[in-house]
C-alpha cells in the first residue's frame, strides 16, 4: 500500500516531501495528482529545451521551483483545496481579492520553505 492510499492523520502529508529532482518530483505529481501529468511532462521538455538553447540551467531551476512548490502544497490536501478556493474568490471578481491574494502567498511562501526553496 503507497502512502496515498494510507488514510494520514489530520494535517498529515499524503506523502513525504520528495527530492527536488525531475524523477522525484514526477513520480509525486503521479501519486498525487495524476491528471497534472501533461503539465508537468510539457513543462519538462520546454524547460530543457530552453535549458539547452540558453545553455542555461536557470530554465531547469525554474521548473524545480515550480514544480517542488506545487508538490508542497498538494501534499496536503486541505492546504491545496483551500488554494483553490482563494484562486476561485481571486478569479471570480465579485469580493475584493486584497485578503485572499495575501492567504495565497503565504501559502506558496510555507510551500517553498517547505521545500526547501
């Protein structure tokens, strides 16, 4: 049985933050969010094709970045239910975004510490 399908404990990652590496950070978008699976396959190759044509490793840093904060936040599952509600209240124009945008940085501002970022 894999981590996922364990029932965790309130506040609990669904499975422990993994290495900042491609491989790593695959197998976890696999585990956790099977569907972002194109996303991340496409983000990958365009970051190492920009990689190679500005033999530059700042695309690949880049990719890591976004991809280990993602990971960080979709380990918990309220944590990441509660982004997309913030998105939902910033996207939808009806309230004023100031308080949500704020919760929302905050969020990614724990997830890069979390992981390391």
């Amino acid at each position: 049985m894999t981590a996922l399908h364990a029932q965790p404990q309130p506040g609990e990652p669904l499975i422990p933050m993994p290495a900042l590496t491609p491989d790593a950070l695959r197998a976890a978008v696999e585990e956790l969010t099977p569907s972002r699976m194109p996303a991340f396959v496409r983000d990958l190759v365009d970051a190492t094709t920009s990689a190679q044509r500005a033999q530059s490793l700042a695309p690949l840093r880049t990719f890591v970045h976004t991809w280990g904060v993602f990971v960080a936040i979709q380990r918990y599952p309220s944590r990441a239910a509660r982004l997309r509600h913030l998105e939902d209240v910033v996207s939808g124009g009806v309230v004023d975004p100031a308080d949500a945008i704020t919760e929302i940085r905050k969020i990614h501002a724990d997830a890069e510490a979390e992981a390391g970022l």
